[in-house]
C-alpha cells in the first residue's frame, strides 16, 4: 500500500488533470443569446479522473480515521 504522501501526490495528479480538462471544456463553448447544448468532449475522462479523485480522497480519510 502507499504511503500518505504518494496517494496525496496522486490526488493532486489527478485534480490537476481533471481541472484541466474542465477548462479545456469551458473554453469550446461559443457565447451566443441561443440555447446552447453542450456534449462534453471529454466526460468519460472527466468521470474517470472525478471518480479516482473520490477514491483517493476516501483512501486519505480512513487513514485519518485509522491514526485517530
């Protein structure tokens, strides 16, 4: 199992990676007075890396807990 600091590290991979793609989401998006119906380009990754980031954070609260 790692240790705090590398699943820490990983956590801040991850969020890192996930706010980028927001980003890179948000910027596609043309301003305009009409409806606008967005279709994620990356929604699978965003999922992937929004998931991975709830485990981890998990992961860090049970330690927590455990040294409690």
């Amino acid at each position: 199992m790692s240790n705090r600091s590398e699943i820490v590290a990983e956590l801040q991979d991850a969020s890192t990676a996930l706010d980028a793609l927001k980003t890179t989401e948000c910027k596609r998006i043309k301003k305009t007075a009409d409806t606008v119906v967005i279709q994620p380009e990356f929604g699978f990754q965003m999922q992937l890396l929004s998931r991975k980031c709830d485990q981890l954070q998990m992961i860090l609260e049970a330690m927590g807990a455990s040294e409690d």
